[in-house]
C-alpha cells in the first residue's frame, strides 16, 4: 500500500529549519561574540604593554634628563676649577716676578748710580736716582735694553745736583717688564 504520511511534515521541517537556523545563528552570534571578546583581550594586552614600555621610556628619559643636568653642572664646575687653575698659574707667574725684577736691577745698574725709588704699577716700573755722569746713565739704558727682563727705557728727567762734595745727576727713568720673559 502506499504510504501515506498523515503527519504535518512540512510544519516539522519549517520547525527543524527554524531551530536549525535559531542555533546557526546563536552559534555564529557566540563565534562573533567570542571573536570580539578575544580582540578586546588582545587589544588590552597590547594598549597595557604599550603602557608599560611608555613607563619604561619615560622613566629613562627622566634619568636622562637627570645625568644632562649633572653634566652641565660638572661642567660649570670644571670651567670653574679651569678658571681657578688659570689664575693660580698667573699668580704663580707674578708671585716671581719681584725676586727677577730685582735680580735683573742688580745686574743692571751699573758702578756709580744709585737707585733712590722704584715704583712697580702692572708692567711698568719708575726708576729715581742718582749717577756720577751721564755715560753711566747711557751704560745703565743699553744694559735695560740688552736685559731679556726688561725693555723700553725712557729717561723723563735729568738734572745736575751739586751737594757741595760732589757733582751728580738725578734722573727718573721708565721702562717696561717684558711680558715673554716673566712667562
């Protein structure tokens, strides 16, 4: 006989369909739900890794920033210290030069001339004295100019002092230190 199916199976198929295409689509909506959860996880983890490396590199920068600012101060104080040193060295330098200035006067003056002042301002020295004739005075400026201490001489004045026991003349000359020698 043939088989009839009194059952509504076209209304079972709509069903199956139906709760076929209800579960695909919840199983789609959990898979994209899923998905974008799993996205959401990611992109935190790597926003907060960026975070932390942010952090990282700006806490090296502040220690960077930190050693720049110790840097300038060490050289402030190291320009300082090199101005110090160049003063110490000059102060060294003038500290001798009375001692040569007075060892080259010894050798300088000549037999028969008296120094009565001298007078030292910066580089330039004023010479008062007394001599028996010029031609001592002449001998004394060629020696000052021969004198690797000593340079440009310059008589200001001289004049003949009778003291009644014998005749001089009283001069003041000037001159210079030379600044090589004194180095």
């Amino acid at each position: 006989m043939s088989r009839i199916n009194l059952l509504p199976w076209r209304e079972a198929l709509r069903r199956r369909q139906k709760r076929d295409t209800a579960v695909g689509l919840a199983g789609i909506a959990m898979a994209a739900l899923l998905l974008v959860v799993l996205a959401h996880l990611l992109v935190g983890a790597r926003v907060e890794a960026q975070r932390a490396r942010n952090g990282y590199l700006q806490e090296q920068i502040t220690l960077v920033e930190a050693r720049i600012q110790q840097l300038g101060l060490i050289e402030q104080q190291t320009q300082q210290l090199m101005q110090r040193m160049g003063l110490i060295g000059r102060l060294q330098q003038e500290r001798s030069r009375p001692v040569h200035l007075l060892n080259e006067l010894h050798r300088v003056v000549v037999p028969g001339v008296q120094l009565s002042r001298l007078q030292m301002e910066g580089g330039h020295l004023s010479l008062a004295g007394y001599c028996e004739s010029n031609n001592q005075l002449a001998e004394l400026l060629r020696r000052v100019e021969a004198s690797p201490w000593l340079e440009h001489p310059r008589v200001q004045r001289i004049r003949a002092d009778d003291d009644g026991q014998r005749r001089r003349h009283r001069f003041e000359l000037t001159l210079a230190l030379r600044r090589e020698a004194a180095e």
